[in-house]
C-alpha cells in the first residue's frame, strides 16, 4: 500500500515538470495540466500552496505561468509532499485507544525512516532521471487521473 496520496504525487509531478519545462520562461497551468490529463482547477490549488511554500514562484501576465523558486538540488521530495499534505483539509476524527496506543507508535517509526529516505531525493534527481526518460520533450503526456 502506497504511503503517498495522489494529491503528493501529483504536486511531486508538477513540480518536476515545471524543472523539466520551464527553461527560461514559466510554465502556463493550462500548458502543464494538458501534458498531465487534468483540468487546471484540480491543479491549481496545489500549484498555490507550492508558490505559498517557496517551491515554485508564480508569474503573472500574459506569458506568466510557474517557475521553481529555488535551485533543483535546494528542493527535496519530502518538502513537496509536506506542502501538498498540508494543503488538504484537516477533519477531526476521533481515534479508537487502539489506534493511538499501539497502531500509530507502531507506524510512526516507519514513517519517520520513509521522510528520511524522501528528503534524500532531491529534485535534481527527479530532473535527471526524467530526461534519461524521454519525459522532457514537449510532447510528453503522462496520465495522472485523480
């Protein structure tokens, strides 16, 4: 089972993408949710809270889009999926003492050494290994159907 929601995945994905593309200029929500198979209202909010976090930096105007607020090697994956969790809605749910005594101390020593792993990947890693790919060019299309 997968730790990470599809929500981090795709702000990991659009931050990468924003890497790969930008090249000078920003990178229009509209360009990047196309190549992504998504409506730019499912990733705008996301793409807000990344701006909010000082990952991306917004652009405005005509040609304005996303660009990466910081160096590749200055970003890492565990950063993008904390700005992308944070930015879901917190609902209070009250937790069984099974939960709380056992479960969750049982989980959280697993969590803590998978965001350990997660900030040594760098975004910079991502970049490279998505050009090694193919995922560069601008015909790139990858379906990330939430």
């Amino acid at each position: 089972m997968p730790r990470l929601s599809d929500k981090s995945l795709l702000a990991i994905a659009a931050v990468v993408d924003v890497a790969v593309h930008a090249r000078g200029t920003p990178v229009a929500a509209k360009a990047l949710a196309a190549r992504h198979g998504l409506p730019p209202r499912r990733l705008e909010p996301v793409l807000q809270a990344l701006v909010h976090a000082g990952v991306l930096k917004g652009v405005r105007g005509p040609r304005g889009g996303y660009e990466l607020a910081r160096e590749r090697r200055r970003v890492s994956v565990a950063e993008i999926v904390r700005v992308a969790e944070g930015a879901e809605e917190e609902r209070e749910i009250v937790l069984p003492p099974l939960v709380t005594e056992v479960v969750q101390p049982a989980v959280a020593a697993a969590e803590e050494t998978f965001d350990a792993a997660l900030d040594g990947v760098t975004l910079e890693d991502l970049c490279r290994a998505a050009d090694r790919n193919g995922h560069g060019s601008e015909n790139d299309r990858i379906d990330f159907a939430i």
